[in-house]
C-alpha cells in the first residue's frame, strides 16, 4: 500500500463508521434477516448438513470439515475472542492464553511475534509455526523465510485455532502446529453496524480502531482501518502501525458465494539493542542502539469462492497475491558510554507471492467424507544490502553496497484425505505430495568473500503421511488419536547465506518431524471442558553449521531431538448451574515437556535440552462473561527456566557473557471492557500487572528485555 494512503485510512473508516450508523444507511436493509452469530463461520448448505450433530464433547474444537479442510481425527482448539476484553497493543500472550503449549517469547516492540510450540525451534519470528490468516499463511514468504512481522489488529480477530498433529497435511509444510486467527467479515442479512476503539495508556500509546459493515440477502461488505503507536520504555524503543481492510461477499444464488478482501499494512519499529548479562544485570532499561529501526509495509489481495455440487459435495477455490517490503537500518550494539559506530547496514528484502489453493469435499457411502485437492505457489524475493556513514538515513540510503541476491521459489501439493466411518470410530488416513524449486542467483557478491558468487537452483520432493482416529466415548467424552509427519522446508540462509563462506557442496535436506498424539477431552459436568493427551515429537536432521576447511562452511543434517510429555486445559464456568447467561471461567492449561537432543554431529550436545524448551509452560486464569456484554479476564503465564541453546552454555567472557539459562518467570495481565450505556463500553486494562523485570528471549548478540508493566484506558462506540 502506498505510504502516503496509509495515514488517510483511519478518518476515511470512520466517516464510514458513521455513514453505516445514519438512519439512511439502517433503512437501505431494512428488509434484511436476522444477522448470524457472529461466532460460526459462514458455510454453505453442503457444509452444514455434514456439521450438524454437535456434541457436548466437541464443543471447544473446530467442526469435522471446514472450507474443504478435514478437522476430525486431529487435535484441534478453538477460542473465541468475543469471550474476552478487548486485547490492545498485539498482545499475543493475552490473545493467546487459552490455548496451551505454545510459548510466547516477549520483546520492546508488537510489531515482531516469536512463539513455539513444544520446544520445537527458535521462537524467534515464530519460524517454526505456520501462522495462517482466514486459512491460509500470513509469512514473509511461506518458503525460504518463513517469518511473521504482521497480523491483522486483535479487535478483528473473531477465533484463534490451533491445530496439532496433522496440520501439514492440511496446509503444507511446518514441523509445528498451525496458528490461524480467523477474521471478522462481511456477513449477509445484516443490518448496518460500526464500532470504533479509542485507547490511551502509558508511554505514549495511542491506539484507534475503526470498523463497519452490512448486508443483504444478496450482498455484504466490510470495511477497517487501524492505527497505533507507543513512545516505548526504553530509548529508541516506540513504534507506529498503520492499517487498512476492505472485504465484500457476493451470494448470487443459493449454494454458491464469492468473496474479496484486500488489506495493507504498515509498521515502523525502532530497536533499542540487546544486552549482555552485566548490562541487564545494572540497567534493564538501557538502550544500545540508539538509531536501529524496521519498517515493514505489505499488501494483500485475495479472491474466493465457494460452491456446492449437488447435495453432497463442495468446492472451495482461493487466489492469493501479497507484497511484502521488509527493511531495517542496522548499527552494532553499544553502551552509551561508547562512541557511535562508524556505520549503518540497510537490509532490503522483498516478497512477491501469488497462490492458489483450490479443494473439493465429498460425502459418499454410509457417511464417509473425502477431501482432496491442490496447492500452488510462486514467489520472486530480491535482497540487497548496503552501507552509510550516515546513522539517521532514511529508506533507500546507503553509499556503499555490500551484496545483492535474487531469490524465487515454486511450489506444488497435491493431497488427500478421507474420513471412513467404521462402526462407532472414525478413521482418517492423508497424504500430501509436494515439489519445491528454490533458486537464487547473486548478481553482486559480498567483496570480503573468497567463495564464488552463487547461482544455484536446489529441488525437493517430499511425501508427507498421517493418520488420524477418533471415537465418541458417550456424548460427552471424546478420545482421538493421531500420528503425522511434517518438514521444515530449505531457508534461503541455509543453501546461500550472502555473508557466508559456503562450499559448493552446501546442500542441507530439510529437518522433518514425526508428532504422535493421544488423548480425551470431555464435558463431564455442565460448563466443565476437560482435556488432555499425551505426545511425542521426534524432530529429525536439525540442520547445524559444520567447518570443511579454513575458509568454507556448510550446513548439514545432523541432529535428532525428541519432545515427549502430557498437554491439558481445563475450562469450567462457576455459574453453570445458575439461570441467565453469565458466566465466571476459571481455566488452566499446561505443557509439560520433557526434551533431549538424541544425536548430533558434536558429541557434546547429546542429552543437552533443546533451545528454548522449558518443561512447564503454565497458564490460568479467571475470566467474567456478563450476559450485558461486560467482560473482565485476569490471565497469568508461566514458563520455567530454559536454556537459548542447544549446548546449554554461556556465550562470551567476562562483561560480555550472555547467561546459559533464562530465568523462570510469572506474568499476569489484566483487561476489562465494562458496558458504561447503550453503545458505549469502557475498555482497560494493565500489561504485566506485577511490573516483573525479565527476558525470555536471547539471541546470540544480546538479550531482548521485555515490557514492564503498562496500562491502558478507553472506549468503545457502537452503532
């Protein structure tokens, strides 16, 4: 999206706001029907006439078959946002409370998500978890640099599910499990409605959001905008988001729908620097980058349709486009106290992506329902970088060019599953066959390199399998089990790092996964969820970096990692048994892991832990649905120590030493959206209520401190 747009989109979005309000607006669908719960996802009469029996036992997962993709036999969760205040400022740990085992790793700026899952990987980007928006990846580019730096404003988000075992199968390649944060939309027999958020809170932030919409039999559209910014607690520490949404839904006659939504975004944040454990230690809240920043701005483009054939069947066809701009403005890290750096690095990386995913579902027999489909992908990603003496240049500075790559990939799936009804259980064999080609080619190669430029073309095929069964115990326990592989695909810095010597035979396979999962959950007692399952995860061919000769390196397959352990929630509404609709939520839910690496070139890693996977991730929480809208949510998260590497060791001497193990943390957060009258709702909240001073994010250059304690206070207006 054009720079320029983006500040314009806010006022443009709320005039709409009001537009939709005036009574000119309400009359033109006037004659529409009631509007649909906002908490069930569109779908056509096929779909639903495949979802109709609805167990108690089944009440927090996702349906057995979803726009073409087969739920059943999977470990799925499912958390509705409208349940819980309103989350300002991107706070994934909030967003994402309900929904157990993955780890959010906390850093200055929202403008950056890092989570795992299961010790799987570095958090860092969250490059080991497929994040999806409305189904399909939201990543810099799903293949080569598979890093989140965006995702739609919370207000929007309607659902968060989470996926385990088996989500390769429905999307593609990732060793870990699929985040997809489902959007509110465009929806039919609606009557104008509109909303807009205003907070303030501490250290400068400032956050607007505006949405609208309506609809009739026949037609809807959707329209959001957002901004946001934050002075942040350390210098050099604030960032500003900008964003813009327009969706429209087109049903020209029953059984058939076709949908369009475009959306741009953008962001800058500013990078205080890293620290050693000394500087942590004085000063939590010193800054050594004083200049450091990222901007990041991107477009998306995507077109859908849905149609029933005949009774039974359904197609369902998405086309997608996004551009992705990323660039940072980089110094070394220094003390105040030190001299400025002599130079700046400007990094430029760009995303060109355009993709189809296109499934049809089918019910056949005595209740069989079969899947099939395919999936295609082609990106084009130049890269360059460049240097200056100038501190403070804006985009597109830098004297001094360093290198410059261009980069592309093309991708291909072709998959299957079938949902076989064999007495009272439900088996769910899959199988998906996938072809990536990643080229890269280096016009200009970094000069202090004794390496020949690259231009290399690199294929892959892989076949991915799995297995999933389920049985309903009675109706309101349910026991699943399931058994998939999954891979991470080839990096771009693994097969041609610009600043690395790479020998010419440096060709790593990707690292490939085997999840095993077994468990029940249930609805024992009114307003009781109960879950919990036992798994195995056998991570296989970590790529690690190996020396070949004084000059050369390369990246090689060489170590195993096994994660095993036990996953539970439990959710329970205190006032279950009382009349009304209010509702008082305790819920817990908790990882606990025990992970090892189990073979590595080096012998010194074996029976070390894996980075970044503690044994315990615990979350709990007391959460107040009022049946006036009135929600309060005191939400707490715990991880245990964990260790940044693999060797379970410092790096560095001396003052510079960046500690082996990070300390174990509790963190509690509290938000409230209060009904004050008719179409006005007071919204609050603090972040960190304990104002705990920590870190859970380290990489090799430093530590990453988290927020302190912030608050947060405004309203919400509904028309």
């Amino acid at each position: 999206m054009p720079r320029s747009l983006l500040p314009a989109a806010l006022p443009v979005a709320i005039g709409f706001a009001l537009l939709a309000a005036s009574p000119l607006a309400a009359q033109a669908v006037q004659a529409a029907n009631a509007a649909q719960p906002t908490d069930a996802p569109a779908k056509l009469p096929a779909v639903d006439a495949k979802n109709s029996d609805l167990y108690p036992a089944d009440l927090d997962s996702l349906p057995a078959l979803e726009y073409g993709k087969l739920m059943i036999g999977k470990k799925t969760t499912q958390v509705l946002l409208d349940e819980q205040p309103v989350v300002s400022n991107q706070q994934f740990r909030q967003t994402l409370a309900r929904t157990p085992g993955l780890l959010v790793s906390d850093q200055p700026s929202p403008g950056f998500f890092n989570v795992n899952y299961r010790g799987l990987g570095d958090p860092h980007e969250s490059e080991f978890i497929l994040f999806a928006v409305d189904g399909f990846p939201v990543l810099a580019d799903w293949f080569g640099y598979p890093t989140l730096y965006h995702t739609p404003p919370h207000q929007q988000i309607e659902r968060v599910n989470l996926i385990r075992g088996g989500g390769s199968l429905l999307y593609g390649p990732q060793p870990g499990p699929v985040v997809d944060l489902v959007l509110r939309g465009p929806e039919l027999d609606r009557p104008a409605h509109s909303r807009i958020d205003l907070l303030g809170g501490s250290d400068g932030f400032f956050s607007a959001y505006a949405e609208a919409g309506a609809g009739t039999a026949e037609r809807a559209w959707f329209l959001s905008a957002n901004q946001s910014q934050d002075d942040g607690q350390r210098f050099n520490s604030g960032f500003e988001m900008q964003g813009l949404r327009g969706a429209l839904l087109w049903q020209p006659v029953e059984g058939q729908r076709w949908t369009f939504d475009m959306s741009g975004f953008r962001s800058s944040s500013r990078e205080p620097g890293r620290l050693t454990g000394a500087q942590f230690a004085a000063d939590p809240m010193q800054s050594t980058a004083t200049t450091n920043v990222i901007w990041i701005d991107r477009v998306d483009i995507a077109l859908g349709h849905q149609r029933a054939l005949g009774e039974d069947s359904e197609l369902n066809v998405r086309l997608f486009h996004w551009y992705m701009d990323r660039y940072s403005r980089r110094t070394a890290f220094t003390p105040a106290s030190a001299p400025p750096p002599a130079f700046t690095t400007f990094d430029r990386q760009q995303f060109h992506v355009t993709a189809a995913d296109a499934r049809v579902s089918t019910g056949w027999g005595e209740g069989h329902l079969l899947t099939f489909g395919t999936t295609l992908y082609v990106s084009d990603s130049p890269r360059y970088q460049r240097r200056s003496v100038n501190l403070n240049g804006e985009m597109g500075s830098g004297e001094t060019w360093r290198f410059a790559q261009q980069r592309d990939n093309h991708y291909a799936a072709l998959f299957v599953e079938n949902a076989f009804r064999v007495g009272e259980w439900t088996l769910v064999p899959g199988v998906r066959q996938e072809r990536l080609t990643m080229g890269i080619e280096e016009p200009l190669r970094l000069a202090s390199l004794r390496r020949a430029a690259i231009d290399r073309e690199f294929t892959r095929s892989e076949t991915l399998l799995g297995f999933g069964a389920t049985r309903l115990l009675d109706a309101n326990w349910r026991f699943y089990a399931n058994a998939s592989q999954g891979y991470r695909p080839m990096r771009y810095d693994d097969i041609a790092n610009p600043t690395a010597e790479f020998a010419g035979t440096n060709d790593p396979d990707p690292a490939r996964s085997m999840q095993y999962e077994i468990g029940v959950r249930g609805n024992p007692a009114p307003g009781l969820m109960v879950e919990a399952s036992l798994f195995r995860i056998d991570f296989e061919d970590k790529i690690e970096q190996r020396v070949v000769n004084v000059t050369d390196i390369e990246r090689v397959n060489s170590g195993d990692a096994r994660h095993q352990g036990i996953e539970f929630s439990i959710d329970w509404n205190l006032l279950a048994d009382r009349p009304g609709d209010d509702a008082l939520v305790l819920f817990t839910n908790a990882s606990l892991l025990d992970a090892e690496i189990v073979r590595s070139r080096n012998p010194a890693l074996l029976g070390r832990t894996p980075q970044f996977a503690p044994e315990r991730i615990l979350r709990a929480g007391l959460l107040w649905k009022g049946a006036d809208g009135s929600r309060v949510a005191l939400t707490g998260s715990h991880l245990s120590d964990q260790y940044w590497q693999d060797s379970n060791l410092a790096l560095g001497t001396g003052a510079a030493t960046i500690p082996a193990r990070i300390a174990p943390v509790t963190v509690w957060d509290l938000g409230i959206e209060w009904p004050l009258f008719e179409g006005v709702r007071l919204l609050a909240g603090v972040n960190n209520l304990t104002d705990k001073i920590y870190y859970n994010r380290v990489r090799t250059d430093g530590i990453d401190v988290a927020p302190r304690r912030s608050s947060h206070l405004g309203v919400r207006l509904d028309f």
